[in-house]
C-alpha cells in the first residue's frame, strides 16, 4: 500500500501589525498567493491546502484557523510575514498541543522598493524574532527568506515540501518484517518504541510459516482481509521478470520466484503493510523453501508494493530505504560495505542478488544466488548487475545505546570505469573522501546495512535531521 503520489497539505497564515506600507504588504502577498497557486496546479501540494488570505493580527482570531488546519490534518504550516508581525500569532501556532509535531516554515519577502527610499514592511526581522521564541521553546522551524518571485525561491521551497511530505508519510509507515533477522544480525533488530516515538513508524512481524502457507495456497488473511493470487498471475509475472533479461538459471527457479512474489505481495495487500524486509535465510534457501528470496524481494520494489523492500530482516535500513523512496520517487537499494573502504575511492557497496529491475545498468541478469555459487551451490533466483550510474546518495541511520539517532550520509557517482564487474548487485561509487568516510563508519559504529538512493538528496536528508533532531554526519 504504497502512498507515493500522496501531495503534502499546506496551511498558509498571512501575519503582520497594522504599520508599515499597505502596498508593500500588498505586492508581497500576491507574490506567495500566485506562487501557492503554481504549486497547486504543478501538483506539488494538496488541492485541499489552505491559504487563508486575510491578515491575521491577534492571538484569538487565529485560533479559528488553527482549528481548520487540525480538522484538514495539514502537513505544514506556512507563516508568512508581510510585514512585521504581532508576537503572539507564532506563539499561539508554536505552542498548540495538536499541531506540535507539525513542521513550520516562517517566511517573508526581500523589503519590496516602491522607489521612495521609505521602509516599507521590515518583515524579515520579524521572522527572526520569531525564531527567537521558536529556540527557546525548542520548537522547530525553518526560516525560508529571499525573493518570493524568484526561481530560488520557489527551488529552496518545493525541496522543503518534499521533505515535510516524507516527514508525513513515515507517519504513515507499517513495516511487514517477515521473521526475525538472523543470528547475529544485531543492527537489523532496533528499539520499535523510539522508532514509534520519533518517525511514527509501526512494525508487524509475520511468522515464516503463513509465507509457506500463502505459498502453497494462494491465500493470505490479514487485517484488511483475503488476498488471493492464481496460477495465471504467476505465469504472468515470470514472463515480466524474464523479459530482455540475460538468463543464466533454470527458469524453474524464476517461477519460484514469482510464485513467492505474489507470496509476498498478498500478505502485504491483506495487512496494509507500506513496506517490508525479509528473513531471506537460513530457512529460506534450506530444504524447507529450496530457494533464494532476492528476486522475489526485488520485484516488489520494482513494482512499487511498498515503499522499501529489505534483506536479513533488517527493519532499520527500510526505514533509510523508505525516507530514499519518498525523497527521490524511486526504490533505494539496501546493500552492504562489501570492501575495506579505507583502500580507496572505489567505495564497494552490494548484496547478494537484490537489484533492482529498472535501476540497473546494461548488465542485468537473473542467475544463481551469489553466495550459493561460490559455495558451490546453485541456487537462485537473484537480480545482479552493477545499478544504474550516475549519483548516489549513501545513508545509514542508526541508534547508539544512549538512545540518540545517528545518520551518515555520503556522495559518490558510478560509471563504466568505478565498475569492478562483481557478480552481486553492487553499486561501485567513486567517493573522494573516502577515508573520512572509514574513520566516520568505524568512530561513530554505523552499522554494515545501508540504504543507497538513486541520486544526490544530502541536502534533503540535513533537513530532515534538523527536523527530527538526528546528528547529521557526513564526509
């Protein structure tokens, strides 16, 4: 149930005292309210946001429209200043207890020039002094100044909402874990309750057997009720799987793959999962289910069922996996430090056979599970090949045992020259610190898992820190 075409909802409230220029308040509003219309007809925010067009100027009448912004369940709350404001109308946003977790934005426009050397709206020094207040509350906000009419402007404030709209939609996440990670696999088992606390994310375990049992029957029961799957649909997607593929496996395995697939893909439907990981072994790929999950897993982040999709059950690494998805529109890989990347600026990243259909190179190919084969077993189905080049964005969230979040976040970019031709899913990035990179991962403890975006959204991923108040870390 992924909501990836969700557009955030908006609350403008337009603020200042009753001095200062009223046509330098008036060209300045009509700057934001054409810009808010642009926004909506570029389908960059709601249609169901809320420009509320009348000043306002008192504590009591913004309660009303505070009430508004509760009932519609806005994402983001705009503050625009067009002239100096009253004090109160940031404090009474600031300090409603419905709206706390809600990100604001206060913003105002350059002093406009009506060619009389007067001044005009002195707007921009209200917003500082309205940060003033939100720091001492400890409330975040985010100023946002400059010339509403400009391109930067709206670049600088398009970006902010695609932040604020993933900020949403982690509310909105229910991980499927199917099993628990394997021994051993300390990192991939995270506290669900701080989790909880600061994403809103909820986690649901699903024993292996109800994945046998699908698989056998067709049928998955869950919260939303009976999903079924037939035959045909697993013919059908075999074929979709294979197509201008390099096939280097019994294509027994691809069915199998298929098969698990829709597995997957009905248990998930029938909970309302939005995004899943995996016990992809040891029970998988035993005698119990004689094979690899990692096509199965692939295919559904290739066709969008959730919004990440995760290997060893590492749920921690969907949640990157996810923020990846929703800031880019695309899946995230989740690989691995496959290489010491003190050695240099080759950094290696990779997994077993979890590519991604759609964001790979000219090397695509479904074969035997990488492991498997230099273990001398055959085994499959996996989707290998180095991924797609060009920019990528690393990043690796983590909770140290003092509770506080942690998340590292590197640049690199692959091409046909960074490509080691490994047979895995591998993600060969040219990294030019890259031995900062190595002291980071290793001084701060990061773990192996890591979410790989399919381009460069670090100055995404600062604001949302700064939002959440996770220490950004990056070389």
């Amino acid at each position: 149930m992924v909501t990836q075409k969700y557009l955030p909802k908006i609350g403008v409230i337009v603020n200042s005292i009753k001095a200062f220029s009223e046509q330098g308040k008036r060209i300045s509003e009509k700057k934001l309210f054409s810009l808010y219309n642009e926004l909506k007809k570029e389908k960059v925010i709601s249609p169901n946001s809320i420009y509320y067009q009348n000043r306002v100027f008192g504590p009591y009448e913004i309660n009303e429209i505070l009430d508004k912004f509760i009932s519609n369940q806005v994402d983001v709350i705009i503050i625009f200043n067009s002239a100096f404001p009253n004090g109160h109308i940031f404090t009474t946003v600031a300090s409603n207890p419905y709206l706390s977790k809600i990100p604001i934005i206060i913003t105002a426009d350059l002093e406009p020039d009506l060619g009389d050397n007067e001044w005009t709206t002195n707007a921009w020094c209200g917003c500082i002094m309205n940060n003033y207040v939100a720091k001492q509350l400890n409330r975040y906000v985010r100023l946002l100044g400059g010339d509403i009419g400009s391109k930067e402007y709206k670049r600088e404030l398009k970006m902010l909402l695609n932040v604020y709209r993933t900020i949403s939609l982690l509310r909105k996440e229910f991980i499927g874990r199917f099993g628990d990670a394997p021994g051993g696999f300390h990192s991939a088992t995270g506290n669900q309750i701080s989790y909880l606390d600061k994403f809103g994310i909820r986690v649901d375990t699903v024993d292996l057997t109800a994945v046998m049992n699908t698989y056998k029957t067709g049928i998955a029961k869950g919260y939303l009720g009976e999903i079924k799957f037939t035959e045909n649909n697993v013919k059908s997607t075999m074929r979709k799987m294979m197509q201008n593929r390099k096939i280097s496996i019994d294509t027994k395995y691809i069915e199998d793959g298929a098969r698990l697939y829709h597995s997957f893909k009905a248990i998930i439907e029938a909970n309302g999962y939005t995004s899943a990981v995996f016990r992809c072994w040891p029970e998988i790929q035993s005698e119990i289910i004689p094979m690899t999950a990692c096509l199965s897993i692939t295919w559904l982040m290739t066709e969008q069922v959730v919004s990440s999709a995760g290997c060893e059950s590492d749920w921690p690494t969907s949640v990157t996996q996810s923020i990846g998805y929703y800031l880019t529109g695309r899946p995230t890989a989740c690989l691995d430090f496959v290489n010491y990347t003190g050695a240099n600026e080759i950094i290696q990243l990779g997994h077993c056979g979890v590519g991604i259909a759609g964001c790979m190179a000219d090397n695509e190919a479904i074969t035997e599970h990488s492991v498997c084969r230099v273990s001398g077993i055959k085994m499959g189905p996996s989707l290998i090949g180095q991924f797609e080049y060009g920019p990528k964005t690393g990043i690796n969230l983590i909770q140290t045992k003092e509770g506080k979040f942690k998340m590292l976040v590197f640049v690199g970019e692959n091409d046909k020259k960074t490509d080691k031709k490994m047979l895995y899913s591998g993600c060969d990035i040219r990294v030019k610190e890259y031995k900062k990179l190595n002291e980071l991962i290793i001084e701060h403890g990061f773990s192996h898992h890591l979410a790989v975006a399919m381009s460069d959204i670090s100055k995404e991923l600062k604001e949302l820190c700064d939002y959440y108040g996770i220490e950004y870390i990056t070389v």
